[in-house]
C-alpha cells in the first residue's frame, strides 16, 4: 500500500471493525509521520480494532530508526515489518507494549522472524500485490502451522468473503487483504489506479523483480503506460534492492508502476471502506452459510 494509504484509510477501516495499516514512508518527511499517527490514535480512540504501521526493515530505508522513534512515541499496537527480521526492532516494540508480525515468503524466513522475537506471522502467498512469493498458500500454511501455533495471517489473492473462509479453514488467524482497498473512496491512489483495479483481471498482474530488486505483483496496464513490455522484462539486481526512493528504475514503483494481487477480479467497484468491509462480512456469512449446508456442520 506504498503511497496508497494514509490516515483517512486507516481510520475508516478502523471504524469499521478492522485492523488499519500504512506504510511509515507514505508520511515525509517524519514529521509529518508524528502528525499523522497523532490523528490515528485520536480518531481511533474507543475503537475495538487496533491501527498498524509497516515498517521496511532493509539497509535502503535510512529512516527506520527515526520512524521507530515516531512509532514508540504514539506506542502503536501493531507493528507489521518485512525485508529483514530485526531482533533490536521487535525488542522495542516490546518494550511500549506492542506486537510485531513479519511478512515472509516461505518457512526458513518464518523461522528466522520467530527467532529474532516477531511475535506473529504473516504468510505472503502467490499472487499476494506488491512484493510477493512464489508458494502456494496450502503449501506455506501447511508448513508454517507444522511448527507455529503464534497468529498467523495469510495474504494472496484475497478479496472476497469466500477467500477469508478459506484462509482460516487452511489454518490462518486472519485474513491479511491489500489491493481491494486500494479502489476505495478513502484512498490516497489517484482514480487510473483505482479504475484499473476494477476493470482488470488476474491475468493483468504481471510478475517482475526490475523495479525493486525483488520480485512482486503489478498491473499490466501501468507497466505498458510507462514504455516498457511487460512479455519481455528484463531481470532486475537484487544485490541493488531499493524501496525507499520507488525502485531502480525512471518508472518509479509504486508512483508509476502500480502493484496489484491477482485477486482484482472480485472487486467490482469502487466504493467507501465501510461499504466494502460490510460486503466481505456478508459473502463471508453467506459462504459459511453455504459449507454448513453442504457438509451438515452445525
């Protein structure tokens, strides 16, 4: 959600029953991250779900230990961090009272995050937007739930009611969703973006590691908008990972390339949080609905 979400999505999401999350580096500078997560924590206030913030631990973020600060500051519940599991990180989290969940792509990065103290997990399956991993969900749920009975959230592909049950019947606490929210009334994308959420389909993601150095998920449309074949992309340097500035390339991700999950084809509309989040609690009930139906459950 780089770029994508701010405080007006957050908030909403909150309201709405759900966990909210931004990214530190959509506030610049850092001021602007203390002013940001001051309205949070205002406007949330009394509010059952809890607010997050993602957090790039890699050697290319040259704020993390000034955000952090911001972070201890407004003692934010939920840390998510990704690209680099960081024993210091979660200590500090620990110490205001907060938890930490790690994205990771497969089980030896799960168990590296759990060593250094993360306190969850969030399995970043294929077809996940953004920066992704190649692993079928059955197989890294699978895997993962061998050894850890810790949360656990899974993301990929998720966008309907349907998919949140399936999440949980593979044994996932939570269901971790991203692109849906992008075509929303409360986020920061600009309307090309949101519109080519609703009109495109899995077979628009294109999956490439040339903007970041690292492999993700993004919309086909964009890529050709910016002069560039998205059949015959070359490989990028992932000794050259960048993610502060957008990436490596003058089509910046995620300014101009915009990242997208292969589950797009559920979103129909774009519409408020609040009209969203009520439509994936009712396919949800209804898909519930339908399995107990089928299988006799109570």
């Amino acid at each position: 959600m780089f770029l994508v979400s701010g405080p007006e999505l957050v908030i909403a999401q909150v309201r709405s029953g759900i966990v909210g999350s931004f990214p530190s580096l959509n506030a610049r500078p850092v001021s602007q991250l203390d002013e940001w997560l001051h309205q949070i924590t205002e406007e949330t206030a009394g509010c059952e779900a809890p607010f997050a913030v993602n957090m790039i631990v890699h050697k290319s973020n040259a704020r993390l230990e000034e955000d952090l600060a911001v972070l201890e500051k407004w003692k934010v519940p939920l840390v998510i961090t990704s690209l680099g599991a960081n024993a210091e990180l979660n200590q500090a989290v620990h110490g205001w009272g907060g938890l930490v969940l790690h994205d990771v792509i497969d089980d030896r990065f799960a168990r590296k995050a759990v060593d250094k103290g993360a306190d969850g997990l969030i399995a970043v399956a294929a077809g996940a937007g953004g920066h992704a991993g190649r692993l079928s969900p059955f197989a890294l749920v699978q895997e993962i739930r061998s050894w850890f009975d810790g949360p656990l959230a899974l993301s990929g592909s998720i966008a309907n009611g349907p998919a949140i049950l399936a999440a949980q019947a593979l044994g996932a606490d939570f269901a971790y969703i991203g692109t849906p929210w992008i075509a929303t009334e409360e986020a920061r994308a600009v309307q090309g973006y949101k519109d080519a959420i609703v009109a495109g389909s899995a077979s628009d993601i294109v999956y490439s590691n040339l903007f970041t150095g690292v492999h993700g998920n993004y919309l086909r449309p964009s890529i050709v908008a910016a002069g560039l074949d998205p059949d015959n992309l070359p490989e990028g340097d992932r000794n050259q990972m960048n993610f502060g500035s957008g990436g490596n390339t003058a089509a910046k991700a995620w300014k101009d390339i915009w990242g997208a999950g292969q589950g797009i084809g559920a979103v129909e509309a774009v519409e408020s949080v609040a009209a969203r989040t009520e439509r994936l609690e009712r396919e949800y009930q209804e898909a519930l609905a339908r399995l107990r139906a089928r299988t006799g459950m109570a």
